[in-house]
C-alpha cells in the first residue's frame, strides 16, 4: 500500500522537526565552551543558570500537559524521579563536567553514541533482538570516536581521558532514562513526562548550587547569563517542545 500525500507530508514534518532539535540540541556545547572562557564559571554555576531560565517553560509546560489528567500514582512519580535524576540532572552535568576538558566536537560524537547504549542496555536486560547492521552501525560508530579520542590525547594530554569518562557517563546516563522512559510514556503522555521530569532535575541544579557554592558565585558576566539565556532557551526548552 503507497503512502498517501499526508502520511508523507507528516513524515517530511516530523524529520525537519527532529532535525531542527537535534541541530539546536547540538548548540549547547558551543554556549557552554564559550562561557567557560570568562574567570569563576564552572559547571555547577553553568547548569544551575541553564536550569534557573529553562525551569519556567517545564512548568508552565507541565501545568498544561496534566490538566484533566489523571494524578500519578506513587510509582510513577517515583519513575519520574529517577528519570529526572539520571536523565537530566546527572546527564547534564557529567556533560557540562567533560566539556572542561574536551571539545565540543569530541562531546558530541560520544554524546551521540547513545542510541547504541540504549540498544545494548535492552539486550542485556530485555532480551531484545539486536540485528546485525545495528551492530556495523556500533561499530563504526565507537571506532569514529576512538579515532578522534586518539587525536585528542595527542594533542591536549591526559585531561581528555578524564573529560571523555565525564561525557561517555552522560550518555550512559541519557541512554538508561531513555529505556526507562519507553517504558511509561504511554501512560503518563509524553510531553507531561518529560516537563515533569526536567522540572524536577532543575530544582537539583538549583539545590545543589546552593549547596556547594557561595551565594557570591553566581556574580558572573554578563556574556555568560546571555550564553545561559540561550542555552536554557534553544538548547533546553526547544528540543524538548
């Protein structure tokens, strides 16, 4: 049976979309090597801001997507928190960690190996069916990065070894909140899920820059809250939407 000129245009819709998150999802290491060329910006500073303008929108996001639902039960709100803590909070900050000592071309070609993580993690705990050109896609793939990684030790030193363990965690981390996530959308409804869930992870960057850090370390330039504007806005919010 041929497709009908609406599944098509549907299909054209739905990967321009994709695309056009992927590509602004792909912006925020770019913000965030940029912030860190001003003095006192670090991770926990960077992540709590990025959090601090995004966590607006996931409320506001959230508010509207539970309106008439159901309430979530115990459980779920206990999945929502774990994906919340793996997904986003730890994510997020192991991958702003790595990005100190990597570049944002490396950071990307790990954080993108994801999908293979979320492949082999079903195998091993589901018993899902790998096929064999899922696995010549992995292997390309972490063959890409070793090559790059190579290039990067040479040339930077060992730092690169500590910031591509930071980023290959995130992505692990991204890859278990997505399994997991497969698991419940259906029942929660995606977008009510997602927002929840990001929602949850900025109050953990929030909490734990007041935790960690002087009230006094959140004085930075004003280049960097621009850059933190943008990244919560294009980089956080958009994909997401």
């Amino acid at each position: 049976m041929s497709a009908t000129p609406e599944r098509i245009a549907a299909v054209r819709r739905g990967m321009t979309l994709a695309f056009l998150g992927a590509a602004a999802f792909s912006l925020k290491a770019i913000f965030v090597k940029l912030a860190y060329r001003y003095p006192g910006v670090d991770a926990i500073v960077l992540l709590m801001y990025r959090m601090l303008f995004a966590l607006p929108f996931f409320i506001g996001m959230g508010w509207q997507a539970s309106r008439g639902q159901m309430p979530l039960s115990r459980r779920d709100w206990f999945t929502v928190f774990l994906m919340a803590f793996l997904g986003y909070y730890v994510s997020s900050f192991t991958d702003f960690l790595g990005l100190q000592y990597i570049t944002a071309s490396l950071e990307r070609l790990i954080l993108y190996l994801y999908p293979t993580m979320v492949l082999l993690m079903g195998w091993l705990l589901f018993k899902q069916r790998i096929y064999a050109t899922q696995i010549a896609g992995m292997c390309v793939s972490y063959l890409g990065v070793m090559a790059v990684f190579a290039q990067e030790l040479e040339v930077a030193g060992s730092h690169v070894a500590l910031g591509t363990s930071l980023v290959f965690i995130s992505a692990l981390s991204y890859a278990a909140y997505l399994l997991v996530s497969g698991r419940i959308v259906a029942r929660i409804g995606s977008l009510r899920l997602v927002s929840l869930a990001t929602s949850i992870a900025c109050f953990f960057s929030i909490a734990q820059f007041l935790l960690t850090k002087p009230l006094s370390a959140a004085l930075v330039p004003w280049p960097v809250i621009g850059l933190s504007v943008l990244n919560a806005v294009v980089c956080t919010v958009i994909p997401v939407t």
